[in-house]
C-alpha cells in the first residue's frame, strides 16, 4: 500500500474479519518495512511509495489465501486461460499456448488487474494447491491451524516513540501461540535459519509477540512458524523462534522503530553517509594472523 491511499489506524486493539485491503491501508509502522528503514530512509520512502511485487510474494499469497482464506480464493484470483486466439496479422485466428509476451495475454491480464483481481497461472494455482495440500497433511501444522484464528490484525502504540503499529497474525492460538506461515525453496533446519535471518522473520516474530501483548493486554506468546517448500516434493517443517532469536530481532526492531519515528518527525529521509568513510571486507573475510611481511608491508 503506497502513502497515498493510507488513512489513521483505528485505536489500539485486536481486530478479526478485517479485509487485507483494508489492513493495508492503516498508517502504522509493520515489519515489511524494517529491512528497508534499517537500510536507509530513502528506502524506506521509496517503498512506502511505492511498494513491492514479486513473483515469490504474490505466490506466498496464494498459499496463504488456499490455506488461511479458501472461502476468499474466487473473490481474489482468477486462473488464466491455457490458450488464446492470436489476432497478430500473420497468424490470425490461430489457437496458441498462454503467453505474456502476447499484447492480447497482457491486456486480458491487465484488465482483469486493475479490477483488484490477481492474475495466477495454471501452473502456479497447481503448486499453490500442491502445498497447501502437504502443510494440510502434516500432524503438527494442521493441529496448529485446526485451533487457531486465521489473519488476525492488531494494532498497538509503541511505549518509546509513541508510534502506531500493525500486524497481520495468520494464525493466532489464543494463550498458546501465534503461527506463521512461510514458503521458501528449502526448509531444512540450516538453510531456513539464514532465510530467517535474510528476511529478518526473528523481527516479525519479535514485533508480533510484543505487539500481541501491547494490542490484547495479555501475555506475549511463542512465534512458530510453518514451512512449506515451493519445489516439489513440497516438504513442511515447523518450527519455534528462539528466545536469543527473539532478543536480537526486539533489538533490530526498536532500532528501525526509532529511526522511522525522527524521519517522520523532522520529514527528511537521509540516504548513505555523505563523508568519505573507512571500508574493510567483512571480519570473517580477514586472516587474523597475518604473515609477518605482509603486517610490515
């Protein structure tokens, strides 16, 4: 959602049966907008303006939708066509594969977009319903989901800047845990702790345990996630964020919280350092007992 379209989020608390749409829309500060925050306050206007679309987040919203919205699935998407009939003047009439690069696929795709409505393939809504099917089957992601509440919005005001804040819970056991769902092409234990530490989801797991208790008034709860694989076989695992996870992602929040609230407080957004600084390559990079003659040059 760009800053055009926001409006002032409604007072602090927990909300059910709110749509994304309209989620979207609350002028609060979220975790989608750390990474950029904490890069510099050029990215972050850059994203608040204009947003992000990729092919990986609009296939994670369709898995969210198959297994947190089914009932939402028709209003939402539509499924394109395997063929069209070309009009180009040299192959008039003749029936062929769906495909973007064609002017007709294109505006039938833009069209249907600018309706509010999202665009999947054939191939992806059969992945999409690949995994929902396997993150279904697995025991403990479907005891999660079987006692939870799904897309669950809060909003909370933080104790040290003032600031409003929002999460979108995909799925809230009251007392027991929030569960999030996430899709990435590995989720064995080693590979998905860097996916974590890559999209800073030890942040949203900080920021919505902290959030959740700041919006109900009650005690903050474990953050699990559940993961499903976007390349067959499609596995699932699921997982419990650590306390040290926990700690550290508090940490990287409040820091981004604070850098956002003097942005918006003073209305400029710096970009990099304007003074020539020092640079190393990174410390693990370094040989820490160097040769002697090459310490002395």
């Amino acid at each position: 959602m760009t800053m055009e379209g926001r409006v002032p989020p409604p007072e602090p608390g927990v909300y059910e049966d709110v749509p994304f749409e309209d989620y979207l829309k609350w002028d609060c500060f979220s975790k989608s907008m750390v990474k950029a925050m904490l890069r510099s306050g050029q990215h972050l206007l850059q994203y608040m303006e204009k947003g992000v679309d990729s092919k990986a987040i609009r296939m994670g919203s369709l898995v969210d939708c198959l297994i947190l919205e089914p009932d939402m699935y028709e209003g939402q998407y539509i499924q394109a066509p395997e063929s069209f009939v070309s009009q180009a003047k040299k192959d008039p009439g003749l029936t062929k594969p769906w495909d973007y690069r064609s002017p007709t696929c294109r505006k039938w795709r833009d069209d249907h977009e600018a309706g509010g409505v999202i665009v999947v393939t054939a191939e992806q809504y059969n992945t999409a319903i690949k995994m929902r099917d396997n993150v279904l089957a697995h025991p403990e992601a479907l005891e999660m989901l079987k006692n939870g509440e799904s897309q669950i919005s809060i909003v909370w005001v933080d104790p040290i800047t003032g600031e409003n804040c929002k999460a979108r819970l995909d799925n809230l056991r009251r007392g027991i845990a929030i569960d999030d769902l996430k899709s990435t092409n590995d989720a064995s234990k080693e590979p998905f702790r860097r996916t974590m530490n890559n999209f800073y989801y030890h942040v949203q797991g900080a920021a919505y345990s902290d959030g959740w208790s700041l919006a109900s008034g009650e005690a903050a709860l474990p953050f699990n996630f559940i993961v499903v694989e976007s390349e067959e076989p499609h596995l699932v695992a699921t997982y419990s964020l650590g306390i040290d996870s926990i700690l550290t992602g508090r940490y990287w929040w409040n820091q981004a919280l604070a850098e956002y609230s003097a942005c918006k407080a003073s209305g400029k957004w710096p970009g990099y350092s304007p003074y020539l600084e020092d640079i190393d390559i990174p410390p693990y990079a370094i040989m820490q007992d160097l040769p002697e003659e090459v310490i002395n040059g």
